[in-house]
C-alpha cells in the first residue's frame, strides 16, 4: 500500500471521528471539510475544530480578540470568515501557522489598528478583506508577509493618512480598495512598493487635490478611482501615471481642468467627470487616446468658450456626454449634436483657473537619534517604547512622522514637548502614567492626525493643550480616569473625526460637552457608566455616524438625544439595563440607521411599533440574550445581512406565526428557538410548528381540523420522538 493510499485512509479515519469533534454549535461537512459555526455565542475560537477543515465559517460570533496561535490546530485552512464577530484586535502572530490560507474575510468587526505582526504566516494569502472596521492605522510593514495577495479591500474604515512604503511587501498586489476613508493625506512613496497593481480605488474620501506624486509611481495601473472627494482643480501635468485607461473623478468638486492635466497619461480612454461644478473644458493636450468623455451633470456653457474643446472631440470622434446649462437657447442640448456655429461668444466667462499652493520643501533629517530609542530613515519612523524614560526624549530627525512612546513613567507632557517635529502625524503615549497634559504641550505639531492616550490617569482635559494641533482627527482617551466628557477640549479640533472615551467612569452628557466638534464622526463611548443623555448633548455632532453605548447604565433609549443625527448608520446600546421599548424610539435616526445593536440588555418588551420608521436600509440587527417573548413585525426588513435572536426565549404560539413566516423567508441564520410551550421548547423558530397551541387556530370555518396543520404537527411530534437526524456527511453538535 503506497503512501497517498496512507493519507486517504488518515483523512477517512478523521472523517468518521469528526461528528464527535464537532464543536458547539457548529455543522460540520466531514466530506467537504467545511465547517460552519454561524451567529452562534461563541467568545473564542473553538479548539475540536477538525484537523482537516478546509473552510471555516465563523460569522456573527463574539471574539472581541484573535489571540496568537488562534488556529493553530487547522493548519489546512484555505478560507476564513469572521464576519461581524465584534473583533476589536489581532494580536501579533493571530494567523500564524495558516500558511495555506488564500482567502481571509474580516468584514463588519471594530478593529482600529493593524499591528506590524498582526497578519504574520500568511504567505499563500490571496484576498484580505477588512472592509468596514475601523482601522485608523496601519504600523509599517504590516503587510510585509503577504507576498501572494492579489486583492486588498480597506473600504469603509477610518484611514486618514497613508504613510510612504505602507504597502511595502504586497509585490503581486492588482486591485487596492480605499473607498470610504477619510483620506486626506497621501505620502509620496505610499504605492511605491506595488508594482502589479492595475486597480485603485480612492472614491468617497477628503482629498483636496489630485495625489500627483503618490499616484506616479504606479506605472502599471489601468483604472482609477478617484470620485466623491472635494477635489476643485486639477493642474498641468497632474497625473503622470503610464498605463492609466480609466479616470474616474465623478461628483467631486472641479471647477477646472488645466489643458495638459491628463498629458502624462497617453493611454487614457475613459474620462469621467460627471456632477462636477464645470461650466466647461480646454482641449486636452495628450490625451489623444480619449474614446469617451462624461460631462453629465456641470452646468456647461456652451459658448465660444467652449467650442475649442467641442471641435477636438469632434475631430478625434470622441464620444461626449452631457447638456448645456446655459446660454438659454441651448439648455437641455447634448454636446454631441451641437453644431459650433451655435456656440456663440458671451459675455459670461468662465472662472479663473485657481492657482496651485507651492510646495512646502521637506524639512531635512538634521538630528540624531535621541539615546536608548530607534529610528528608521525608511519609514519615518521614531521608538522609545517601553524604556523606563521619565522624561520625553528630543531630538528626534525632524522628518519623523510616526513617534512610538509607550510604557515609559512621564506622568505629565511639558509645554513644547515634541518641538521641531512639524511632519509628526502619529503620537503613540499609551501606558505612559500620564496625569497631565499642559497648555502647549501639543504645540507645533502642526501635521499630527493620531494621538493615543489610551491606559493613562487623565482625568481633565484644557482645551490649551491642543494649541498648535490643528489636523488632529483621531484621539484616543479610553482607560483613563474622566468622569464626565472634557467639556471645552475640543474648539481647539476643528478637523476632530474620532473621539475614544470608552471605560471611563463618564455618568452622564450634558449640554456643551462636545461642543466644538462639529466634524466628530465617530463617538465611542462603551463601558462607562452613563445613566443620562441631555437632549441637546449631542447637538454639535450633526456629521455623527457612529455611536457606541454599549456597557453603561442607560434605563431607555436616548430618542431625544438622537435628534439632529441625520448621518447615524450606527447605534450600539447592548449591554444597557433597558428593559422596555416604547413606541418610535428609533425614529430620529430611522432614515440612515443600517447597523443596531439591542443585544444583552435583559429586555423584556418591545412595542410593536418601536422599530416604526426603519425598514430596508437596517443591515445587521442584534437582539440576542434577552428576555422578551416576541418582536415586533420586521417584514420591510429587506435590506438584512445579519440577525441574531438567540438566547431569546420565545413563545411559540399563533401570535408568532409572522415571524416564523419571515424568517422561513430569510436566507439567514438567525439562531431563534422557541422558550414555551414545553412541547416547543429549545426547537428551532424556522422548523417549530406549534402555532397551533392558540384557540381555534388549525380549524376550518365549520370547526373542523385543518389537515395540513394536522400533518404537519404529526411531522413535529415524530421528530422529536426520533431526534433530527443530519444529512448525509454532516454532524451536528449537540451542546
């Protein structure tokens, strides 16, 4: 017997031993090696998962933290989903031993920074996708292990600035997904490490201006997205990128293109400008490859002025689209039938073309670096972590933009702490026993976007302290010592998008505590001991889409608050002693909300018309372990990606029937079962069917038995005299 015959047998003899390995509460595919533990309670990651298991699918658990050494014991894994698993960090070697893996799904968790280890082992990875958490930042050389990725999606988190070489590694990297960031500083080396990139997507960020130097140097890219920033002006010779095709800068907000903009870029065939603020174009020197371009949406005048562009399309045959806003004789004309006697001058004239602000020259590394500490010229990069200093070191190379000051016993932050550090973007100060923050302490660090605080002993906060930090927009304060929200502190933060606070001992929000941060977009605030929120309290953070609650001590949904949040798409109030759910608590924010967090709060009644107002934008929906007996009718839920009722103890009865008809309908796992009646109880909501327990349900007009309704709880009562037996190549766990 040869030794592939050997392995065949070790895989049937796994195979057959799986069922006992199976863990709660998971279905395990021994003939697939696929395993599935889907919106389930587990809060680590189980360790009888079969040793051959191939694919795992862990959506919609609670993991909060992949250890190190996490799978360790599945080293055959070729996929991973931890979708909407509340993963709020990877630690250092997460992955390791996965060296097999090609597909790796972290979508819908709350991670906020990549560690430079956190995806170490995965050398075979093909697809990383962590869309929608929050990360704020990527520590070089993060990606350095991950040689084989094709495909890089990190749309939707909170990603501000992109240092130089952040990428550096991804050497078969073809399509980098930025969309939906808050992007708005680029370094000028930050795609320089990605040579077989073909696909960038920077749509829906903050950039001002096209990233001319960051974007050249990618030689091998076809497609580029660059829409929805408030990009006004794009200038001579903006965009030299060789192989460039198509040039997405739709909805932005351009009011001119200059003549040579695009002459750096000969390859280009698809331009689209459309729902800008054009009134009208030069013709465009270098771009003679141009097949189409799209206008749709500027207001053009279709004058004289106008007419040098129309006439080159018209010559190389390219196709135009959009209309005429003005003059009124041509309004609501397409540009493709226009004739140019037609576009006749005016005395309109377009705006002047706005002027490019000169280059700030890059401040020289002119210091060393201080004594005990490391700095890297390639990254920028400066660290003193964990080195028992007691005062803050100076000194550092001037370019620093990234300064690592960890677990060292400052206990207080000078005034002009960090002087001559003009570049600085990223401050780390966690674990540091800081007490206090002086007036001026932050001052000069006039391109610092992150500030980590995190595990101090602040307690109050001066507004002073933040002079001279304008760009800040990331501020970590969790694990410190507040009471109440630093009221004040942020006038000073114009650009503020993120604000941690969460385990403090904050009691409650009242008016004027946020008052200045009108950009704030991400309000974290879990596991304080909130017991009131003003209704004006939130009045300031009118951009707001994030609010976290859970962990504190509100009795009832703050509807009041949330008035004046048009933006909010998520709400967490898990973990809140509320017990009661009045009718159209949600109703300020019904319009925008997609993500609602109920879970864990020992609720025991919901109004039925609580949820009035939302409907098909609710995405995920949390409503596990609590203590009510039915929900409210959730049909116009359309748009649900994830819903989680376990742990609720329902009566199934008639007056359930709606939702086991709904979620019969759902192509979900929902993990519902059925509290009461006894003969229900601990089956499964999708397969009861008890309904018949109410009074004269089951019964013809005449009062006699329905026969279908007969049958089928014939059918129930076999299956609980035989138990539910798995398909065939299947276990199930029994917890």
């Amino acid at each position: 017997m040869g030794p592939s015959w050997g392995l065949l047998l070790l895989a049937a003899a796994l195979g057959v031993t799986a069922a006992a390995r199976c863990p709660a509460p998971c279905v395990c595919d021994n003939l697939r090696a696929h395993v599935l533990c889907l919106n389930g309670s587990l809060t680590a990651i189980p360790d009888t998962i079969p040793e051959l298991t191939r694919k795992l699918d862990l959506r919609g658990n609670s993991f909060m933290v992949i250890p190190a050494g996490a799978f360790l014991a599945t080293p055959y894994l070729t996929h991973l989903d931890l979708q909407h698993c509340k993963v709020e960090r990877l630690e250092e070697g997460a992955f390791r031993g996965l060296g097999r893996l090609v597909y790796l799904n972290l979508a819908s968790n709350g991670i906020a920074l990549l560690y430079q280890e956190s995806l170490d082992g995965l050398f075979s990875l093909q697809q990383l996708i962590l869309e929608g958490n929050r990360i704020e930042e990527i520590q070089p050389g993060a990606f350095g292990h991950l040689a084989s990725l094709t495909v890089l999606d990190l749309r939707a988190n909170a990603l501000v600035y992109l240092p130089d070489m952040i990428f550096q590694g991804l050497q078969v990297l073809r399509w980098l997904r930025l969309s939906h960031n808050a992007l708005h500083v680029l370094g000028t080396e930050a795609f320089a490490a990605l040579p077989a990139l073909r696909r960038l997507s920077l749509d829906h960020n903050e950039l001002q201006a096209l990233p001319g130097e960051a974007l050249a140097q990618l030689d091998g890219a076809t497609r580029l997205d660059l829409g929805h920033n408030p990009i006004t002006y794009v200038a001579e010779e903006a965009l030299a990128m060789a192989s460039l095709r198509h040039l997405f800068l739709d909805h932005a907000s351009l009011q001119d293109v200059a003549p040579d903009a695009f002459a750096r870029s000969p390859q280009l065939r698809i331009l689209d400008l459309r729902e800008n603020q054009l009134q009208g174009l030069p013709p465009l020197a270098g771009a003679g490859g141009l097949v189409r371009v799209s206008l749709d949406g500027n207001p053009l005048l279709c004058s004289c002025l106008l007419r040098p562009f129309h006439t080159g399309l018209a010559r190389a045959r390219v196709q135009a689209e959009g209309a005429c806003a003005a003059p009124p004789a041509l309004r609501g004309r397409s540009l493709n039938s226009l004739k140019s006697p037609e576009m006749r001058c005016s005395r309109l004239r377009l705006p002047p073309s706005p002027t490019t602000p000169p280059e700030q020259p890059s401040s020289a590394s002119s210091r060393q670096c201080p004594r005990g500490c490391v700095c890297s010229p390639d990254f920028h990069h400066g660290s003193c972590e964990n080195r028992d200093l007691r005062e803050i070191p100076r000194d550092f190379p001037e370019d620093t933009r990234l300064l690592d000051l960890r677990r060292n016993p400052f206990r207080t932050v000078p005034p002009d702490a960090f002087s001559g550090l003009k570049e600085l973007v990223s401050l780390h100060l966690q674990r540091c026993s800081i007490r206090e923050l002086q007036p001026g302490a932050l001052r000069g660090l006039e391109s610092l976007v992150y500030l980590y605080l995190t595990n101090n002993h602040l307690s109050t906060l001066a507004a002073a302290a933040f002079e001279g930090a304008p760009q800040l927009a990331y501020l970590d304060l969790d694990h410190n010592a507040f009471t109440r929200v630093p009221a004040g502190t942020f006038r000073l933060l114009p650009n503020l998008i993120s604000l941690h606070l969460q385990h403090n001992t904050i009691g409650e929000l009242v008016e004027g505590d946020l008052a200045g941060a009108s950009g704030l977009r991400w309000l974290y605030l879990a596991g304080n001991a909130i017991r009131r929120i003003a209704p004006a309290a939130l009045a300031p953070t009118k951009m707001l889409e994030k609010l976290q609650l859970e962990g504190n001590h509100l009795s009832e949904v703050p509807t009041a608050a949330l008035r004046g949040l048009p933006a909010l798409s998520e709400l967490k109030l898990s973990r809140n002693p509320i017990k009661h759910m009045g009718d159209g608590v949600f109703l300020p924010v019904a319009s925008s909300l997609q993500h609602l967090y109920l879970d864990n709060m020992g609720l025991e009644q919901i109004s039925p018309h609580a949820f009035t107002g939302l409907g098909p934008k609710i995405r995920s929906l949390y409503l596990e372990s609590n203590k009510m007996s039915n929900i409210p009718d959730m049909s116009n839920f359309t748009g649900l990606e994830i819903l989680n009722l376990q742990d609720v103890p329902f009566h199934c009865d008639c007056h359930l029937l709606p939702l086991h008809t709904w979620i019969n309908k759902l192509n979900l796992c929902v993990g519902a079962t059925c509290g009461s009646p006894a003969e229900a109880q601990g089956l499964k909501v999708k397969l009861s069917t008890t309904f018949q327990t109410c009074p004269g349900w089951g019964q013809g007009e005449a009062g006699e038995t329905n026969p279908n309704k007969t049958k089928a709880a014939s059918k129930l009562s076999k299956k609980k005299r035989l138990g539910k037996s798995p398909a065939k190549g299947f276990s199930k766990s029994r917890a």
